[in-house]
C-alpha cells in the first residue's frame, strides 16, 4: 500500500513561528507512522494581497497554482495556525481565497475542484492559554463551507507555545504529543478510507 501524503501546511512563515514548529513537529510523528509529509511555506508563493482588478489584469498568481497542485498531490490536508485577533492569520486565508479564483481549463482543474472532499486536519499554537482555539473554529467553518473539505473533529490548540517544546523541536508534555498524534491519525483513516473507497 502507498504511503499516505499529507501536506502540512503552517499559517504563519516568520522566523522562529510556534505554529511552523508545531508543524514540523507533526511532519516528523507523521513520518514516524509511516507517512509522506511535505511541509509548505505559503510565503513562499509570493502571493499578493487579493485583489479583483489585479486578477482581471494578470489572472491568477503562479503561488497560488503551486498551492493547488500541493493540494492535488496529497491525500490529506494539515493546517497549523496562530490567531491574530481570534482570526486565522491572513497568511492563510489570502492564499485560500487566490485558490478559489483558480478556474478550471484545459491543463488543470478549478482550484475548489481539488480541495472538495479533501480530508483536512488542525493545529494551532500560541504563546497565550488559549493556544489560537478560536482561529481553528472559524478555519473549519471556512474550509468546510467554502472549500467542501472534510475536516475531521479532533483538533488539538497548544497553549504556552514559547515553552512547549524542547532543544530538538520536540513537544515536551506527553499529553500534548498524545493530542497531536490523535489529530494525525484521525485524518489518516479518514485519509484512508477515502483512498480506498
Ligand atoms: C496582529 C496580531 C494579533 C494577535 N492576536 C492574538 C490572539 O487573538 N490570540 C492569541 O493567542 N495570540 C495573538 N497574537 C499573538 C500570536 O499568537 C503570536 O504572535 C504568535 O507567536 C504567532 O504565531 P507564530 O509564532 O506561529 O508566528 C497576535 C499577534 C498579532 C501580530
């Protein structure tokens, strides 16, 4: 049987992120369970702000194809996000929304095309207690509404984040690797299933 591919991707790309760590971690228990894990740096994309006139002008940015054969390529879907204001991080939702835009033609399929019954996962983190909760909330909401992925239940917000994990990048509380392994391997039998179905 293939290796399930899951694509992690973090919502925020600066320097020293929680959330890029928390991903990193989570490719590696990925991998340890036998997993294909690609991380992606959505910073990377050199995405610009949305913008409609700019759209007409140019069409859609190359990132944002980049993203969507990301997306094409994987069995499942990883989102790891801090919360700027309760809200996921424009970061993410910039990105999403280029992918939105992508119509369908000739070489490739219409960016919602290939998020639709996509298996989805979250994690987030952040230096407060509540571990970024609320950006996951709305994150579901906007990936299931408007993006029809399947975002499985579990999801895990790692609170404290800047003492969270120690000198190798690992998480340093076992419940807390307990409660990211759960959300891994929610989504790989959903991931799974879905492959097999
Ligand atoms: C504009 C802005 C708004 C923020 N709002 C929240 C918030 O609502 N809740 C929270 O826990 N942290 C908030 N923070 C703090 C972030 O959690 C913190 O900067 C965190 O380190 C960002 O994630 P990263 O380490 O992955 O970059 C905010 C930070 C910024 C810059």
């Amino acid at each position: 049987m293939d290796a399930l591919k899951i694509l992690i991707i973090p919502g925020s790309a600066r320097d020293g992120s929680f959330n890029r760590r928390l991903a990193e971690f989570a490719a590696r228990q990925a991998r340890a369970a036998g997993q294909e894990a690609t991380l992606l740096d959505l910073r990377a994309l050199n995405l610009p702000l949305y913008d409609a006139d700019l759209e007409a002008l140019s069409g859609v940015p190359a990132g944002a194809l980049r993203l969507q054969q990301a997306i094409q390529a994987s069995d499942a879907v990883l989102l790891v996000t801090p919360e700027y204001n309760g809200f996921p991080t424009p970061l993410v939702i910039n990105a999403f929304d280029w992918l939105s835009r992508i119509p369908a033609t000739q070489e490739q399929p219409a960016g919602l095309a290939v998020t639709a019954n996509k298996p989805a996962g979250l994690l987030s983190a952040s230096p407060g207690a509540g571990g970024a909760l609320r950006s996951m909330n709305f994150l579901r909401q906007y990936l299931q509404m408007a993006f029809a992925m399947v975002v499985v239940p579990q999801q895990f917000a790692l609170g404290r984040a800047h003492e969270a994990f120690d000198a190798t990048g690992a998480l340093q509380d076992p419940r807390a690797v307990q409660s990211v392994e759960t959300v891994l391997q929610s989504l790989a039998r959903l991931a799974q299933a879905l492959k097999t179905a």
